[in-house]
C-alpha cells in the first residue's frame, strides 16, 4: 500500500490540532512517526484510520482519491491501527477479543466459536505468545493484553498497520519478537507507521521518520541520515542539553524505613532505608516484584509481614488514605488502569488527591481548582484545550503530566513514582528528570521504580537491583554501569546461574 495524505488539516473549535500536515507511506516500509505529545501524531492516525474527519485536505491510497473515510472503509482497506491505550473487554476471553466486530458464523448461523478459538490460537503462536485463547483477559498482564492486540491487527489480512506506541508495556524480549513480526511483515509487503517516544527503538526499526511539531510538518527523511541528537533538536525545535552530574552518596537523615516486607508470591524480606533528599531507584526484570512493592509501599496492595516506618512513626499500610496523609504520594504504572479516571475532567482529574488528603471545606472552590491547575500546568508544560474535558480527550503524555501535577500538589515528602515517564516525549522526560532533581534539592525523598538505565543514570543517587522478589544488590552512583546493573538482575552471582545467559532489562 502507498499511502500519501497531502495538506491534512484539523480543527477542534478554534483550536487547530493539525495544519496542512503532508505524509507519505512507501509499500513495504516502516516509517517512524515522530513529535512530541501533542504535536498532533494521534490526530493524523485517527484521521487516517476514520475516526476523525480531516477539516481541511485528501487521502490517497495507491493513488486513489478515498473520500468520506470512516473506521469501517479503513478496516475495508486493509488499515489497522492498534492504539496506544488498550481497546479490549476484560469481561470476554482472548478470542472472543480478537474477533470483536468481526466474529466468524457457520452455516446455521451461529457463532463459529471452534474456527475463532482455532484462529487465535495460531495467531497467538505466529507472535510467539502463549496465551489460551479461552482465558479471560482480565487475568492477564498489561503487557500480556497489549501482544493481544498486535495479535488483532494481524488475523485479519492488513496492508498498513498503525502502531502507536505499541512497546510501552512490553519486556525487551516482548520487543524484540515485535520487531521480527515487523520485519516479516515487511518483507510480505505490508507497510508500517510506528509511533514512539524511545528513540534507540525508532533507530532500531524504521527506515524513514516525519517530524510534526505543534500540528506542523517539520521534516522528513531517513534514519540513516540523522542521529539521536539531531532528532531531538527538531522534535523539540531546540537543542537539550544534558546537564547530567554525578549523584553523591546521601547521608542526610533516614525519613523511611522498610523491614522485612513481605507479600507472598511476589516479593520477600525487602530492606532498605530512604534518606532525605535523596533518589533511589529500584529496578530488575520483568516479574521482580517491584511492581507490587511500589503498590504495597502506599498501602494499595495487602502485606503479609514487615513494617514501613516514616520518621520513626509505623505507617498504617492498611490505609491509602493514612498513607497520604503521612506525607507520601505515587504516580502508578500504567495510567490508563491505574491512575487516569476517565469519566472525570481533566481539572478534577488533577484534583482528586488533594480533595482525598487536603480538602477540609464543605464545598469544592472552581477558583481554587483552576489556580491548583495553573500552577501545575507552569511546572509540568501540561497542554490542554478546555480543562473541564474529560481527561480522555488528551494525548498519553499530556494525562501522565497531570497525573505528576496531582501529586506534586499534596507537596508530599516522599514521592514513589513507578515508571512516571511512560509515553512521555523526549522533551518532556527532560523536565521530569529536571523536577526530579529539583525535588530532591528541596530536600524530598523520591523512590523511581524504572528499568531503563539511563533514566536511573540521571536521576539516582543509588540503586537496588531485584531479582525474584528479593533486593539482590545495592549500587551506589559510581557503581552504575548497565553491565552491573543486568549482573545483578538476572541473578548471575548466584550459584547455578549461567552468567551467560542474561537477559535484557526489561
């Protein structure tokens, strides 16, 4: 398929989210779609894919004028797009997920369930997933759920596939296998638009790149032409500078104290002491059990033995709310579960922890709210049409910044911030990194629970590396090197483990 979308526009009330941005797609190519959030990415795909209706501009495919696309006519044309946020029911099993809107009948009519089970199952295994296709998918894993819906985009016969930000939830093994299906996939023909913020990924996998940058079109080209840095610059129309400094061992007050902490099936007798102003990360491989560590640490995840205690005082992890009020505040993983509630606005969306832990009036004040959000959207650059919108009508990283916004706002003295630069743009994980430091500068405890390495490089004074739930290394700053760091997370120094055979930080 040849895809070219020429002098695309969109408006949403005065507001123009797209202004006559230009995009070409090669048959057999994997094109990278750069910019940072809100620059306009998700708009252009779902115009593409029929959700939205351009305001302005054509749609060609092989040549051919497409007029009036909607979802249904992209479908028919071999388009699918796999979002970044998960579109599947956690009520209805694996198959029944992949078939949604397009369940196979026999010939009485009736739902051709032995075929479906059947298909999906080969499908699940053509991506290397073991999965039973009868399983609810509610019982899985996000990363689990998100290989179900590349699986989606693939039973059915495509042409292009859209894929917006599809190795946010996946392990590093899960992505490399992405990476051979899309290879594959090429190599049959298809063409592929793959929307990232990680940039070794893009470099990794794409050949050619467009830029867009405030709904503009900025550049396009191919990746061998540019670096890491020049990217960058023209994401963000500036240069970055790294102003990366060497953390110092900490040796302030200790604020927390965890002892022996134990949730059975996950992780056991973890140790270690927080001190004040300082930023520990805690990393490791997929099923470590620092997840629910992050989880148990505020309270929102039952603990079977250990004590956590917060300047002396045992904190009731029974509590969410004594949790908070004990001066501690978390942005979870994956937002879309965990932390964005989308029937809310997105000023309310901001709000909620402080109307938990601060609010102590009879009534909500929209002034103070609207000032709450106005100091927070200076701090975090959040970019927002109407604030009384659902929170759903932003992009990815834009909620994730309100999400940081609601906990800034308690002014907590310990932060927990699990994975808090997921589907954040590069320039913005630059101004998290930024807060970080400047958080800990005001003598905040901040605990980020991270497995990329360069993020704990920048922002860590120290490090615990887990492996199969229990703290397996302590690595001071001018201990960190990725190398250390996977040692110790595949478990190397222990007896009876291959050192060879290590895997990659996932």
């Amino acid at each position: 398929m040849i895809l070219e979308m020429k002098n695309i526009s969109k408006y949403f009330g005065p507001v123009k989210a797209l202004d006559e941005v230009n995009f070409t797609v090669s048959e057999a190519e994997i094109h990278g779609l750069l910019g940072e959030n809100g620059a306009g990415k998700s708009t252009l795909m779902n115009i593409l894919g029929g959700a939205l209706a351009p305001s302005e501009g054509q749609i060609f495919i092989d040549g051919q004028l497409i007029e009036d696309m909607t979802i249904h006519k992209s479908n028919a044309l071999g388009i699918k797009f796999i979002h970044q946020e998960l579109n599947l029911v956690n009520d209805l099993m694996v198959y029944e997920n992949l078939f949604l809107g397009q369940e196979l009948t026999n010939r009485a009519g009736m739902l051709d369930r032995k075929t479906m089970v059947l298909r999906s199952k080969n499908v699940l295994e053509r991506i290397k997933v073991d999965i039973d296709p009868e399983e609810l998918v509610s019982t899985l894993e996000p990363s689990r759920k998100q290989l179900i819906e590349i699986a989606r985009a693939l039973l059915f016969d495509s042409k292009l596939i859209i894929m917006d930000e599809p190795t946010t939830a996946l392990t590093n093994k899960e992505i490399e296998i992405l990476f051979e299906i899309m290879r594959s996939l090429k190599s049959h023909g298809l063409s592929i638009i793959f929307i990232s913020h990680k940039m070794p990924e893009l470099f990794a996998i794409c050949e050619k790149y467009t830029i867009l940058r405030d709904g503009k079109f900025i550049d396009t080209g191919n990746f061998k032409d540019i670096d890491e840095q020049k990217a960058t610059n023209l994401l963000v129309g500036r240069s970055i500078v790294d102003n990366q400094q060497a953390k110092l061992k900490v040796t302030t007050p200790v604020v927390m104290k965890v002892s022996g902490l134990t949730s059975k099936g996950f992780f056991e007798d973890i140790n270690f002491e927080l001190r004040e102003g300082e930023v520990l990360a805690i990393t490791g491989l997929h099923g470590d059990g620092r997840g629910e560590l992050s989880e148990c640490l505020f309270g929102a995840r039952r603990v079977d033995a250990g004590t956590v205690t917060v300047h002396d005082k045992r904190l009731n992890l029974g509590n969410i709310r004594d949790v908070m009020r004990a001066g501690i505040g978390m942005v979870p993983r994956n937002r879309k579960e965990r932390s964005i509630i989308k029937d809310m606005s997105i000023l309310n969306n901001l709000s909620i922890a402080f109307f938990v832990a601060k609010h102590n009036k009879f009534f909500i004040d929209k002034k103070e709210e609207v000032e709450r959000f106005n100091r927070n959207q200076k701090i975090t650059d959040i970019r927002a049409g109407n604030i009384d919108d659902d929170i759903t009508s932003m992009s990815g990283g834009n909620q994730q910044k309100v999400i940081v916004s609601r906990w800034l706002e308690l002014d907590s003295n310990i932060y927990i911030l699990d994975n808090p630069t997921q589907g954040i743009d590069v320039g913005a994980k630059f101004e998290i990194y930024k807060l970080i430091g400047e958080l800990a500068s005001r003598g905040k405890s901040v605990i980020i629970f991270s497995s990329e390495f360069m993020e704990i490089y920048k922002v860590a004074n120290r490090c615990l590396v887990m492996y199969e739930g229990r703290v397996n290394a302590e690595l001071f700053h001018e201990q960190l090197t990725e190398l250390n760091v996977m040692y110790y997370a595949t478990g190397s120094n222990k007896e009876g483990i291959n050192a060879k055979n290590t895997k990659q930080l996932t």
